[in-house]
C-alpha cells in the first residue's frame, strides 16, 4: 500500500510538471495567478461554493446518511430550476419560485423513493442503474416541456444591482446566494446535531434496526430526510437559474460536482460537505481563470491524490458493520 501511495505521489508530481509547462516563465505563472487571485474572483469562488453546497448538502443527506446513490440528483437540480422559472415568471414571485421548486421535486423525490427505490434498498449496483435510468426520463420530459433554449430566473428587484464589498462592486444577487448558503449550512448543522429528528437520522443510520425496535418509524423518518435532500436540489435548481442560467446538460454538470464534494467530505459529514464546496467552487473559479482548459484537473487531479492517502475523504470514518 505504501509503495502505490509513492507512485501516486510521484505520478501527479509529473502531471504537475505538464501544467507548469504551459507556462512560458515563471514570472507569467506568478502574474496570472495574482492576477486570478483579486476579491472578485474570490468572491466568485465563494458564491459559487454557496451555491455547490445547497446542492451538495442535500445529496450528502441522501448519499452521505441514507446510503442511497441518488444519481437523479443532477436532474432534480435541474428540474428544481425549470419549475421554479416558471412559477417566478407566472407570478412575478421570486419566493414563490423557490417554494413552488422546492415543493415539486420534493413530490418527485417522493415518487422515486417509494415507487423505485423502496424495492433496490442496500443494492447499490441496482440504485445506480435505476436513478441513472430515472433521470434520462426526467432529461427527455424536460427537453420536452421547455426544450433546448437557455433560460434565466428572473432576479427580484431587491436583489438587482451590485454593492462594494472590500472595494469591489459586486452583484448584489450572488451575495445572496453566499447568505443562503449559509443559512443553509447553520439550518442543517441545528437540524442534524439539535434536533430529535437529527439524533433519529444518525441513530437510524447506525442502527435501522435498534431504532425500529425502540417504536420509532424509521422509514418514515428516512422518507423525511430523501424529501428535505430532494428539496435543497430544487431550490439549487431555482438559485443557480438566476446566474448559471437553466440549460440541457446542467444537471451533469452539477451532478459530478456533487459526487466530487461528497467524495472529498468523506460519506455523511455536512462539516466535510461545506469544505469541500469551498475547495471545489474557489479551486473551479480560478481554475477557469488561469487555464479554462485544465480547470477540470484543477479539481479532480487534488482529489485523485486525496483518495490515495485518504480514501474515506477528509472528514470520512470508518463504519462497522
């Protein structure tokens, strides 16, 4: 194991060393990188992160706690964002977008967990091929529905405009997004940690069985939990619309963002899932910045080496069965 950890090491020491010759001086290497490094970008980098963990945060519930390799969330995501567009566009509503959002793909969650995956339970290959399967459907009604165009949700008009942030004038919507991260995070944290449904979950995790015994519903309890994931996908859906924009082929995108941040936090940690939203938002927007066309390296090459020496992720544990 030890000699395989080596030639990993040395094997992206050498990929490093590629990288480094796309530069023609070391001075172009330092000026690009100072230059990528301004508050805006890392503003960016943070708001995009903002939005990566509302997204990711509700794939660690599912994936991370539940164990259930949900790889319709991408599309649900995406879907989130087409019903939130049109609710916000009937109604002129930015909130009612999100609830409307929120709401439908908690149905459809509702309609995968208890009408599909209640029968693959513990058979991850079969979850796999059946939420893959699932979201090529919810793929080809949405190209139905609202085709190939690329639409935006509409910005409310208190979050239009821009503010100066550290000297920087800046969009005021993507400080949104920051702040909805954030609350977010801390909603989830009190939820998980403070909260009898919180000791439900991770006590249900650890021993589905114990629980059940106890008088509790557990698969209720876990049907509550697939739902609030599912919902945070919707309302990524509606947030990302408003500045990513809603397009087919959003949801891959997104999809392997979150499977990257997951894999990085280590299975069930939503401390790991927000770092591993700043490492993957901040490393992605300087990454376009430096070289566009090694952005994906970027990230996926420091997360090949973490894998080695870490294979549980940075904040993963080992689970006895």
């Amino acid at each position: 194991m030890k000699s395989f950890r080596i030639l990993y090491g040395l094997i992206f020491a050498a990929l490093l060393v590629v990288v480094a010759s796309y530069f023609t001086s070391i001075v172009e290497f330092v000026r690009v990188v100072y230059l990528s490094m301004s508050t805006f970008q890392l503003l960016n980098g943070l708001t995009y992160a903002a939005l990566l963990f509302v997204v990711a945060s509700g794939f660690t519930l599912i994936f991370g706690l539940l164990r259930i390799v949900n790889l319709a969330h991408g599309a649900l995501y995406l879907l989130g964002g087409y019903v939130g567009f049109t609710v916000a566009t009937k109604t002129g509503s930015f909130v009612l977008g999100g609830l409307g959002a929120m709401a439908a793909i908690a149905a459809i969650g509702f309609v995968l967990d208890q009408g599909l995956l209640r029968f693959v339970r513990g058979n991850e290959l079969r979850q796999v091929l059946l939420t893959l399967g699932f979201a090529f459907v919810l793929n080809d009604l949405m190209l139905v529905i609202w085709g190939g165009d690329s639409f935006t949700v509409p910005i409310p008009q208190l979050l239009k405009g821009g503010m100066r942030v550290f000297g920087t004038f800046y969009p005021t919507y993507r400080l949104f997004v920051l702040a909805m991260g954030i609350v977010v995070f801390a909603g989830l944290w009190l939820l998980l940690n403070h909260t009898r449904l919180g000791a439900l979950i991770r006590a249900g995790v650890d021993d589905a069985e114990m629980v059940e015994a106890s008088g509790v519903n557990i698969r209720r309890v876990f049907l509550v939990t697939f739902l609030l994931g599912s919902a945070l996908a919707g309302l990524g859906g509606l947030m990302g619309g408003a500045f990513l924009s809603l397009y087919p082929s959003a949801d891959a995108e997104i999809l392997v963002f979150s499977l990257a941040i997951v894999i990085i936090a280590g299975r069930g940690s939503l401390v790991g899932a927000g770092v591993g939203s700043l490492l993957v938002g901040l490393l992605n927007t300087f990454g376009q910045v430096i070289r566009p066309e090694l952005a994906y390296f970027v990230i996926f090459g420091p997360m090949a080496l973490l894998l080695a020496f870490r294979p549980l992720g940075l904040f993963g544990r080992a689970t006895t069965t």
